[in-house]
C-alpha cells in the first residue's frame, strides 16, 4: 500500500490547521448536522469532517464510523486534500493501487466507495476534507457532487467563523458583547446550516454571500426591528482595469478586495458580493458614527492591501429608519455611494 504523498505546502498547511485549535475538541451540532446532510443527500452509511494532521486524520464529526482518528498512512483524506479544487472520487477502493490492501479497506470498516471535497481555508490551505463512504462500490451523480462541494465549503466557513470567534474573545473587553455577537453569528449560521437551500447564496468567485443572501439578510433584520446599518462599496475605475490588464486581473481584484473585505469585517456583519464590482456591508446595532468609523478603516484597508494595481474603494452608507423596506434603505445607501463617487471617489458618504 502505497503511502499518500504529502503536499508541498505542507509545513504552511499543518501551521494553518494548527492555527484553528480544533484538534481533539469535543462535538459540535454544527459541524455533526453537515456531515449528516452530505451523508443523507450521497446516500451513504458512512461520512465524516476528517482533518488531515502530521501523522493521523481526526474526525471532527462522523457518522457510521467507530474510531475518532486514523493513522494519516491509511487516511483516503490524505490522498484527497493532494489536489484542493477538486472532489476525489473512488468507485472502487479494491481496484485502486492506492487503496486495494489498505486496512480499512480489507479489514473494518470495510470502505469500497469514497468521495471526498476538501476543506480550503482562505489562504488556499487543504486542513482536509468532508467525506462520504460505503461499504460497496458506487458512484456519484453531478448533483451529490456539487452538493458535497457546497457542503464543503460550508464546513471551511464553519471553522474560519470558529477561528475568527476565537479571536475576538481574546482581544474585546466586554465579555457580555462578545458572547451577545458570537451567540447571534452562531445562530445565523446554524440556520443557513439547516437549509441546503443557503448553498445557492454564495458567490462562486469570491465565495462571499450573493446578492439573494443579502436581501434575505436585509428583510430579517428589519423584521428584528434592531438598528443596523448598510453600507455599499464599489471598487473605484473598475472598467478601466478591465479594459487595460484584462478581466482574469479584474476578477483578481474582485478576489483581494473581497478577501480584505472578509478579513477586515473580522465576523462582524455580513459582508456581500452585491453585483459586478460592488460589495455590501450590513453592520448590525451599529449606529452611524460608528458605521463611518468601521467603514473608513475597511476603505483604508483596501488601500493598503493593493499590491499588484493601485486599488481603492467609494463607500455610501445608510442606517436603517423606522418604517424603513429593504428598497427604501439601498436607495439611500446607493445615493450615498453616488455621491461618494462624484465626490473623488476613495471616500465614504452617509446619507
């Protein structure tokens, strides 16, 4: 048996894994409610969240399965997270050279079938991946594979909200508004969880929320009736990138701003791809003041980030009004953004 190389990024990608201290963690519903709906829609007796470790694989959750972890040598994960843009399939473990003596395979639990979706952070990293498995050979249709891709990804934003959580307790003061803010993030991903229907809602090229998510995010919030607000964000000259480097270096800008984006707004609100090169930021119990604050540190982070292209962003802002509907509140927030835009640009306008 042959046993799975190790991928070349290999000392980053433990020191990423590591970064999220989730090994050997008890159980979490969150995590257990993703595998049982990739288990359910594949078909399958067996899967698992298995994370790819020095020398073991360690299921985070699992279903049908005995053991919490496995010697990383006879891990199909292993082999899996080899290539992070891809579904590794196995019709038939025993007619793989990789897998046809592997004792989990000839011995308990007797795995035939496996596909497997890597888990990819934001830094491109493979921690490794959400598997499904029978004890007999099989195949999967494109739409169990798209929804195990999905599912995938869902998992990675699970432990990067997991990471980020982690994060913020460490570094804010106020103990009852973290846990307050962790609790409702916590909720709101639990109920986009619940629903395999919230795997449409993502933008493929940013990976970032789509506009249907955040309109049902908007409508929601204001059924909460709790203050928030909305900002709109555009890139600044955008066609002109387009037109001079090419649209492959317009979506690689599109890729950094939402990446500083997700990394500035640090879990705090939903942050959205709203169409072509702008993104929205909706910033619950935030009052204006404290809006335009959050809103010009992420417009100078933007600035900041830019490496290969100069890169800036206009920002309009609007906090909700009593009475207010979705349309009323981007209305303003969009005659914000305008103005920012014909006022210079690299700005950020309340209205």
């Amino acid at each position: 048996m042959p046993r799975p190389a190790k991928p070349d990024n290999e000392a980053a990608r433990l020191k990423a894994l590591h970064s999220h201290q989730i090994l050997d963690t008890a159980a979490e519903s969150s995590f257990d409610d993703l595998v049982t709906i990739a288990a359910a829609i594949c078909g399958m007796p067996m899967g698992a969240v298995s994370l790819v470790d020095a020398e073991r694989q360690w299921f985070k959750a699992r279903i049908g399965l005995d053991e919490t972890e496995t010697s990383r040598d006879v891990a199909f994960c292993a082999h899996a997270i080899l290539d992070p843009h891809e579904v590794m399939i196995v019709p038939d473990a025993r007619d793989d050279d990789r897998f046809r003596d592997n004792p989990v395979v000839t011995g308990s639990p007797g795995i035939r079938f496996y596909a497997g979706a890597p888990l990819v952070d934001v830094d491109g990293m493979a921690l490794g991946s959400l598997c499904v498995m029978d004890h007999e050979p099989r195949d999967l249709a494109p739409y169990q594979r798209e929804a195990l891709n999905a599912l995938s990804r869902q998992v990675s934003a699970l432990l990067e909200l997991r990471r980020v959580s982690r994060a913020l307790r460490l570094q804010l003061q106020e103990r009852e508004w973290y846990e307050d803010q962790l609790s409702r993030f916590s909720d709101e991903l639990e109920l986009q969880n619940a629903d395999l229907n919230e795997q449409v809602r993502l933008d493929p090229l940013t990976r970032l929320p789509n506009r249907r998510a955040l309109g049902a995010a908007l409508e929601q919030t204001l059924a909460d009736g709790q203050p928030f607000c909305l900002a709109l964000l555009d890139i600044d000259h955008f066609k002109t990138v387009n037109d001079t480097h090419g649209h492959a270096a317009g979506d690689e800008v599109l890729v950094q701003v939402a990446d500083v984006l997700r990394a500035t707004s640090a879990g705090f609100g939903l942050v959205s791809r709203h169409g072509g090169e702008e993104f929205a930021w909706l910033l619950p119990e935030a009052d204006l003041e404290r809006a335009r604050i959050q809103c010009e540190y992420l417009r100078e982070a933007v600035a900041f980030a830019s490496e290969a292209m100069p890169v800036t962003i206009s920002v309009g802002l609007a906090r909700r009004a009593p009475d207010d509907t979705v349309g009323d509140l981007m209305s303003r927030a969009d005659k914000a953004l305008y103005a920012a835009k014909h006022g210079g640009r690299n700005r950020v306008v309340s209205g």
